[in-house]
C-alpha cells in the first residue's frame, strides 16, 4: 500500500496555513468572531483572548496541525503565539479554519503565555458553523445547537479551566476535529 510521506503532509499545512494576502487578518478574524453569536458574549466578559486567522490541519493515519497568531490582553496585541499539533489514529484529510482562545482570568492568561501551554489529550472547542454548532468542552461535556441561521444558535459552550475556545471552518473537510494536544509557544511584543 502506498502512503503518502510527512513531506508531503508538510506542504499541504503549508498551503492551508499560509498568510493572508490581502487586509488585516486579524482584525478580520476578530470580526469573525464577534459577529458569531456562540463566541460574540466572551469579547466583555474575558480578561484577553489569542487569535489564530489560518491554521492548517492534515493527515492520514498520522497528521498534524499548525498555525500562528497574536495574544490580546483586555483588548491591546501584547504578543505572538504559534500552535503546533501532531495527532495518530483515525484521521483523513485536510482543514483550513480560524481558531481564538478566550481567557477568563488573569490567572488563565499567564498559564497560556507562561510560553509551553498545552491542552490535554481531551481538549475540544466549540465549532461555529452557519446554521448549527456542535459543542463539546474541555472538561469533557458536550452539547449541540441547530437554528435557522448563525444569530439564533443558542450559546451553550463556557469556560472550562478558565479557557473556551471556538473555531470556524474556512476550507476543507477532514473527518476528525479535536484540539486536544495542541502545543502553544509565546513571544512577547517588541
């Protein structure tokens, strides 16, 4: 049987996860999620939040993910992140999607910029779609919403160890979407 080689899974995160050309992706990305209504609540009531515009996700039998982004702490860029994912098991396919973490306390945020946070094995966000949302927590509950359009869907993710966080697919289809095991790396602003 042949398997594709982890080079080529490197160029397909490449691709997924490359820049954006045009305008600020950031504050597109921002947009975004202040536009949802699963996430919109968490801008007034966390202490920061980090934004990843593009990451990309990849894999066959063995996959992995990666992106890179900015940290806020109560609305002001303080500094950079990266996220770096390497998953094995039942997996097929590629993603491109937008990803914030909202920090609830300063206590979370300092755990998250101490500059090795990781989430456990366990991990999953909420996805935001167009119409319905499927949910689960970092504490391991889960819950699903459907409406008729974005506005309505009924928020019923939250913090979970002081961390919520929520994704929206841009591109592609892979048959797996956990977050458990992503690794952050933090870099101060200059």
């Amino acid at each position: 049987m042949n398997r594709p080689s982890m080079g080529g899974l490197i160029v397909v995160l490449a691709l997924l996860s490359s820049p954006a050309l045009a305008g600020d992706k950031y504050a597109e990305t921002i947009k975004v999620f202040k536009d949802a209504s699963q996430s919109a609540a968490f801008f007034g009531n966390s202490y920061g939040y980090a934004v990843f515009p593009n990451i990309g996700k990849g894999g066959i039998g063995v996959g992995g993910a990666h992106g890179s982004g900015r940290v806020y702490e109560q609305g002001n860029y303080v500094g950079d992140t990266s996220m770096n994912q390497v998953t094995v098991g039942f997996q097929f396919g590629g993603q491109a999607y937008r990803q914030i973490i909202f920090f609830e306390d300063k206590r979370a945020f300092t755990e998250f910029t101490s500059g090795n946070f990781e989430f456990g094995a366990q991990a999953t966000a909420v996805a935001i779609t167009a119409g319905a949302s499927a949910q689960a927590s970092t504490a391991g509950g889960v819950g699903t919403s459907a409406s008729t359009n974005d506005e309505h869907a009924k928020n019923t993710g939250g913090y979970q160890k002081g961390m919520a966080v929520f994704t929206v697919a841009k591109g592609g289809l892979m048959y797996e979407a956990t977050i458990g095991g992503q690794k952050f790396g933090y870099k101060p602003k200059k």
